[in-house]
C-alpha cells in the first residue's frame, strides 16, 4: 500500500485527505474510532443542536477556508468582541465535519490504531494494532501527543520523549435547553475565554423562544458520572434545576496545557527537525490552536507531502 497514511480522523486529518485528493494523491485514512471528527460531535434533542466540542467560536484568522466546503452561509453571529465576530454554525460544528467527510474518496480504515512507524530505505512501514505491517511513501501525524508519543518511538525516539510529558485539562461539556423566559441574567459573550458558560438562542439551534448554555467542567476523573456533572454545572451557576434538554459529552484531550507552553513551542521545532523528510506531525496538541488553523494545518502538510513525492 503506497501513498500516504494519515493517522487520526479528526478535523486536521480530514483537511488533508481533502488536500491530498485535490493533489490527485492515494491516500489511506487510519482513525481509532468508530467515526471521524475526533472531538466534534454534533447531536441534536427535542429541536436543539448540540455540540459537544465548543460552541462559539472568536472568528479570527481566515475563515473564508469554509467557503471550499460549501459553508460559506453556516455561521451566525452570536455577540461581538473588540477582536473579532463571536460565531457559531447554524446546525453546529458537526456540520464542518460532514462537509469534509462528504468529500472523501480515499481508503479509511476506522477502529484501528497504529502501534508504530519504522523505515525500511526509501518508505516508510506501519504496524497496526492487530499486526497488520505495510509500506507508505509519506505520512501525516494528527493524532494527539499522548498517542503520537507511543507511535513514534521506534521512528524517533527522542522526538517522543518530548511529548512524554504532554498535559491536558480534561473537560466535561454540559448542553443545557431551557425555556427563554426562565434565565434571566445571562453572561457578556464579548470575551467567550472567560465567561463562566455560553449561550444562543439563535433560531437555528434552538426552538422558538427557549436558550441553549453550554457549561465547560472540569473532570478529574473520567468515570464522574453525568448526572453528577450536570448537577455541578446547574449548582455552580445556580441554573433552574429542570433543563427541557441535558446532554454531556465528555472528551479526555479537551483541552491542552502543554502546547501554549514556550518548551513545547521549543521541543516542537526540535521534533519537526528531527522528523524524516515525508513525514509531518500536525493537529490540535501541536501549533493548531483555532478551528481554522486545524484545517490549515491539513491543508499545508498535504502540499508539503505532495513536494516530498514529486522529488
């Protein structure tokens, strides 16, 4: 099997399998899950759309990239800020997800991890985790660091010695429906960072004259029950205890504290001179910090992988 071999289906990895398939080249897609889009998931209750990745975004970078989807009409304005547009997509983020996904030609593999990357002259091998070994031109690397660091051993081990020691805040996201009339002092929008939950009641995610709030908890035990989640967040921020619609989602790599570290900015241009020539290491746990620098991340290492074949 020769090509590329993008490991991890989440936003990154979809941008560059799009890019790659634009670039006319072969591609296979290797994702852990049952499904793509790694964090983002968007579901929907009783007319609300849910999502259990953030909610509203600052728009600041270079959003016209929705514009290749087909989603230049998916945002709506939520507040304003004096940086930038507060936005969030109409039938939620799951929708950026579905676009890329719908593009799709090349082979996926899904429920399948990748145990290591090793290199035999002028390819690359990859091992999966039920033994499976074949050969690939180029690679793509977008799963997070506490993943990558255990693929990447063989390959390069000083480079994973770096992600060793990678942190995450793990976050529970709590959606929360309620009739509009029952919260009445609702926070500011205009700095999303630190308002204590956000809020819509645009018309698109939720019924006529109810409110969606998505509260951020912090969870030091992944196995903390849902209820007991939503029971903080309604205690927390003394919200009526009867929500028309509750759901929680709960991510383990939420939120990453190492990346905006000045060592890991450090280690990470010691691992990228330090990766083989056809191979890059790209997503949210490295320089990707917004939903829009996740896509061009994909984008640019599927042209820097398409100049390595063409050499």
């Amino acid at each position: 099997m020769r090509g590329v071999v993008i490991i991890g289906g989440g936003l990154t990895g979809l941008a560059a399998a799009v890019a790659l398939q634009q670039e006319h080249i072969a591609y296979t897609l290797i994702e852990v899950k049952p499904r793509l889009g790694g964090s983002i998931m968007t579901t929907r209750h009783d007319g609300f759309v849910l999502d259990g990745s953030p909610m509203l975004f600052e728009r600041v970078g270079d959003w016209s990239l929705l514009r290749e989807f087909g989603l230049d009409d998916a945002l709506f304005v939520a507040a304003h800020s004096q940086y930038a547009d507060i936005v969030g997509f109409k039938r939620g983020v799951g929708a950026l997800v579905d676009a890329l996904e719908r593009r799709l030609t090349g082979n996926i593999i899904m429920r399948m991890a990748v145990s290591s990357i090793g290199r035999i002259d002028d390819c690359f091998t990859i091992c999966l985790e039920n033994g499976l070994m074949f050969n690939t031109d180029a690679i793509i690397m977008t799963a997070p660091a506490r993943y990558a660091e255990r693929i990447l051993r063989t390959i390069q081990p000083e480079s994973a010695l770096m992600l060793l020691d990678y942190q995450y805040a793990h976050l529970a996201r709590v959606s929360l429906g309620y009739p509009r009339e029952t919260i009445r002092d609702l926070p500011e929008l205009s700095d999303i960072r630190h308002a204590p939950y956000v809020w819509t009641d645009s018309p698109q995610r939720v019924p006529q004259n109810h409110l969606l709030l998505q509260v951020s908890i912090p969870v030091g035990d992944e196995h903390t029950s849902g209820d007991d989640l939503i029971d903080t967040a309604l205690t927390s921020y003394h919200l009526p205890k009867n929500p028309v619609v509750q759901h929680v989602h709960y991510w383990p790599e939420a939120d990453p504290l190492t990346r905006d570290t000045p060592a890991h900015q450090h280690n990470m241009t010691m691992i990228e001179q330090r990766l083989p020539d056809g191979m890059a290491l790209v997503g949210s746990d490295y320089r990707a910090v917004t939903l829009i620098d996740r896509i061009a991340q994909g984008q640019e290492a599927a042209r820097r992988v398409a100049a390595y074949l063409q050499k």
